[in-house]
C-alpha cells in the first residue's frame, strides 16, 4: 500500500508538470532582423505617461458639477490631440501593462515560474531601440526594462522602495517626486554639457512612471476623494511637464506626448482580473505626427461612453494595448520591438499616406519575421514527413503579399497597402499561436492516456481488494507471458527513439514513456477485467440505467454550479436524502440523521449572498 501511495504520489506529480508544458511555456522568439520605417520619422523625442491604475472613465468623465477632473488631458482631446481607449488584457496588473505598452506583448505565461514577478526571457522594447531613453518611478517598473536593454543607453531614476506604502496619508507624493525630479534633470541639463547634448539628440524617450493612483485606489478605491484628486495632481503635473519640455526645445514642435494607463481598477480597489473597469484605460496622444482632433456628427460603440463623457463629437479611437507599442516607435523612426505582436493604428498618424502605408509595411514584416523564426524552429525538431506547416501562410502566399503590397506603393495605392499589411498580421499572428501550440496535442494526448490508465489501474485494484467480483474465480496460477513485458520495452524503445532524432526536451520523454509502464500494470490485471466484464453484462439492466442517470445528473449538476450557486444545494439535499432510499436507515439510524441534519445544514451556505467588500461578521460567523 506504501509503494501504491508513492507511485500515485509521483505520478500526480508528473502530470501536474505537465501543465507548464502545455500551456506555461514562452511564446517569445529570439533570432530576428530589425526592422524600421525607411522614412524620416515626425517626431525627435517622444514622453510617455503612464499614470498607474487610471482608469478611463475616471478620467474622462465629468464631475457632479460638470467639470473634468483633467482640464488639461480634456482640452487636448478637444483641441490639439487624437483620444480613444485602450483594452488590456488579463492579468490586468503592473509589470504585464508596462510590457505591453513599451515591448507590445501580452503576458508571458512562463513567468509563473517566476512568481509572475518577473519576465523570465529577455525581450527587446522600445527603451532597448531608443538612442537614449531616461525614466522616472517606481523601482518596481523601471528595472525592468533597463536590465533588458543592450548597452548602456537606458538611465533610471527611482524613488525608496518604502515610499510604496498602500496606506499612505498622501500617495500623490509619488507623482510630485516624479515631476520634481524631471524639472531638476532639466534644469541641471543646461549646466552640463555631455548631458545637454545627449538630451538634444533623436530618437530618444522620457518615461514617467506615475503610481499615486494605483496605490490611491487601493487604499481608498475610486471612487474616494483621494482617488480623484490625485488624477487632478497627476494633470496639473502633466501641464507643468508639457510647458517646461516645449520651452526647453524651444516650441520646435518636434515632441510627441502618449498618457495612458497600464490598467483599470474595480470599485472596490482592486486589479488582475477582466472585468471593463479593469481592462478600460485612457489614451490620449498630442504633439509631433499626432492627429488634430476630429470632429463627427455620429460615432457607433457597443457602449454608451461617448454620452455619458460627453464626447459624442469628438472622434474615438480605440487600440489594444500593445497597439501603442508600435505607434510610438513608428514616431521616432526607431525599430520595432522584435517581439512585438502591436499593430500599428495609422489613424492617430497625422502624416502623409506614403508614410503610414512604408509604417505599416513595416510592421507587417517585423510581426513576419517572428513567424518565420517560429516555424524555422519548429522545422528542425520535427520529422520532414510529420511537420505540419501553417497552411494559411505558405511561403509563395507571403511572398505574394509583400510583392502586391510593395507594387501598390509604387502605384501609389497607400489604402490597399495598409489593408493588405493588416491581413498579413492577421495571418502571421495566427501562425505563431498554430507553431507556439505545435506540440500541444501530442503532449495532451500522452498525459491523458497516462492519467486514464491510472485511474484505471487504482480502480482495478480497488475492486480486487474491496469486492466480492473474484469470488469464485479460479485461484490457479498461470505461468505469465514474455509477450507482454517484452511488447512494452519494445514500444517504450520505439517512443525514446522517436523523441530523441527530434531532438526534444527529456520532459518530453517522462510524458511518452510514463504511460507505458501505467499501461503495463493495468494489462496485468487481464484477469479483474474480465471478471468485470461479465459481472457488468450480468447486472440487471434497470439498475445499470438507474446508476448511470444518477452518476450523470450528478456531473451535470457540479458543472451547472459554476454558473448557478443554487445548485449545490440540490446536490447536497439529495445528499440528505439518500441513506432513506437505501437500506442504511434501518441499519444505523443515528448516523443517518446525523448525515441527513449536517448535509441540509452545508446546503444553507449556497443560498447566502457571496462575502463582498463590506464586513458582515453574522455571515461570516
């Protein structure tokens, strides 16, 4: 019974990492080609706000007195700049926000690993790309990219660690620092020249990390004062920075300004998970290669946003987060992140036609070349008659895109060339999911054969020990075969052999080679099997009919209750009811009521509303 439990220990263990090989592994690629927009670019520098936690509805919208929070923010997405939200996506928090934003890709699943603290592959971003790009905020955030960064060109700044406090009487000191600590590197530029010239160069990027409102909201919500005031704090300090980077270049006209969020928040304070108020983020972008507002009689949302902020004539437009990502290095004519899987929204360009069709050309290539990185990879590992490629991107289809996309540049065709660029990222975003998943099914298929044949050997064992089935079975010992140990090591051989001209991972080999000994096991147990069979032929058919119903109306019941709490209260009562229909009543009467009061008891619990925000000591109690 000890080997049992630790054989079931072990292999329990295996398929529980199994999982991180299914679905836990890195999407990133390394290996491919940088790719830039060939044209001169609108913009010298570009400053990014990242105000942590804003939501966009409290930024949009007006107070109970018709006012914005944000006067500054509302009348540029009134007067000078494009506006829109941008839709994150889950896990709605800090580090995976700012990847999106400045690397333009979602979540790498593999960081479990990591405690979802960090990203455990390196990644490039457009801090990496930049000439220089100098930050300011939260030692939580910056380190990040600058550990990323090849060379020494990306510069932190961050405040005390300490300083992170969720329960703070005054968080907006976190924004004031920041904003402090940019007008002084300003004011000390004039007076050096290495850091005054490194200033003036292009391509570079100012980053100004803003966590007053996260750690506001956590610790007030909201919808609290504090919540709100630090957005008006965060606005008159966006002002401040605005004005001083527009007299130190002299109004050259030659910046680019993108405020926005890494997420939303709920009401009550929190942040992780998909609900809007999560996954809504402002963005609003001014400055050099950015739109002029624009204005429209009507505008068609599946919400009702635009009214409710009063923002019905002023054009929306809407990103997903790692959209912004290749905006902002298309504006300073840097390359494209190689990772990155953002695609580039050319409404918000306010450039020529040709400028956006060569950009989005671009992107497509760069997105293109992951691809073709992915199925490369992929190729060498597996069996020529086995691969599999991604059929609906087939090397003569993507050559014939980029010769049709480069033909109508030529002819100067800019709206069919911004189309077809959009459909070959389409298409090559699908190919790297079809190759990330590649082995997927193979992997799935040899841990589900692993874990049926364990249940099934547990169950051939319980029946064995616990059941009359074998009574009157033959005890006489049959001489065993060689066919079948000798039939296992064979296929076993035949498995090792496979994985290992395809070069896979010896994780791969548990998988493969688990199930056989598994299997091994249960096939011993030929003689239980049997005696299961004819026992199950034998039963009577009403009441393997009436044991079916039940065992199915039973899972039925457990999967409606994911959706319907109530539910597991039909279930429990039906607990309740059971030692009256059986002949354990008559035996035990005491241990039936007692099952009976505390099964009816455990059904109270589904009908109670779920513990919310608010303390309720009675419900809890």
């Amino acid at each position: 019974m000890l080997l049992f439990f630790t054989l079931g220990l072990l292999i329990h263990f295996v398929f529980f990492a199994s999982i991180f090989d299914i679905y836990f592994t890195s999407p990133l690629v390394h290996g491919m080609t940088p790719q830039f927009t060939p044209l001169p670019p609108p913009a010298r520098r570009l400053v990014l706000f990242v105000a942590d936690g804003l939501r966009a509805d409290a930024l949009y919208e007006l107070d109970e007195n018709g006012n914005s929070r944000a006067p500054f923010i509302r009348n540029i997405i009134m007067h000078e700049g494009s506006w829109g939200i941008s839709h994150t996506r889950v896990p709605t928090e800090s580090r995976p926000g700012h990847v999106a934003l400045i690397a333009g890709f979602y979540e790498d699943v593999s960081a479990v690993a990591k405690g979802w603290k960090e990203n455990p592959v390196e990644f490039d971003s457009l801090f990496n790309e930049s000439k220089y790009t100098w930050s300011w905020g939260s030692p939580d955030i910056l380190p990040m990219f600058a550990k990323g960064a090849s060379g020494d060109h990306v510069y932190t700044y961050s405040y005390d660690a300490k300083r992170e406090d969720f329960g703070a009487q005054d968080a907006t000191k976190l924004d004031t620092w920041v904003f402090d600590n940019v007008k002084d590197f300003f004011h000390h530029a004039r007076n050096n020249q290495s850091l005054f010239s490194k200033i003036n160069e292009e391509k570079i990027v100012f980053f100004l990390h803003l966590l007053g409102i996260d750690t506001n909201g956590h610790a007030h919500r909201p919808s609290s004062r504090d919540y709100k005031h630090n957005i008006k704090k965060v606005d008159d300090g966006v002002k401040e920075i605005v004005s001083m980077f527009n007299h130190f270049y002299g109004n050259d006209g030659k910046t680019t300004f993108i405020f926005t969020s890494d997420h939303g928040m709920t009401d009550w304070g929190s942040h992780g998970a998909g609900h809007p108020s999560e996954t809504l983020t402002p963005l609003v972008t001014w400055g050099a290669g950015i739109k002029y507002p624009q204005r429209v009689s009507a505008q068609q949302f599946d919400d009702a946003f635009l009214k409710e902020w009063r923002l019905e004539n002023w054009k929306r437009l809407d990103v997903n987060q790692a959209d912004i990502a290749p905006l902002m290095t298309s504006l300073i004519g840097v390359p494209f992140p190689l990772n990155s899987v953002g695609i580039l929204p050319v409404d918000y360009l306010n450039n020529t036609d040709l400028f956006k069709a060569e950009s989005m050309f671009t992107n497509a290539v760069q997105i293109l070349e992951q691809f073709k990185v992915k199925m490369t990879q992929k190729k060498e590992v597996t069996l020529p008659f086995l691969f599999t490629p991604f059929k609906l991107l087939s090397d003569s289809k993507q050559f014939n895109i980029l010769r049709k996309a480069r033909s109508y540049i030529k002819h100067r065709k800019f709206d069919e060339v911004v189309s077809l660029c959009k459909e070959l990222i389409h298409l090559a975003l699908k190919g790297l999911s079809y190759y990330h998943t590649y082995d997927r099914f193979f992997l799935g298929v040899n841990v589900v054969i692993g874990f049926v044949g364990w249940i099934s050997y547990a169950s051939l064992l319980i029946i064995k020990s616990h059941s009359n089935l074998i009574k009157g079975v033959s005890k006489e010992v049959k001489k065993p075969s060689h066919l079948l140990p000798c039939s296992f090591v064979a296929i076993g051989i035949l498995v090792a052999f496979f994985l290992l001209i395809q070069a896979c991972p010896w994780t791969y080999y548990v998988y493969g080679l688990l199930p056989l000994p598994i299997w091994y096991a249960v096939l011993r147990e030929f003689q239980v099997i049997q005696d299961l069979v004819v026992s199950v032929l034998t039963y009577p058919l009403s009441h393997f009919v009436g044991y079916l119903l039940a065992f199915t109306l039973g899972i039925e019941v457990l999967v409606l209750s994911f959706f319907y709490r109530y539910m597991l209260t039909a279930g429990l009562t039906a607990f309740a009811a059971w030692p009256f229909l059986t002949r354990l009543w008559t035996r035990a009467k005491m241990t039936s009521l007692s099952w009976t009061f505390f099964s009816l008891l455990l059904a109270v619990f589904p009908l109670m509303p779920v513990v919310g925000r608010k303390p309720d000591i009675s419900l809890v109690c």
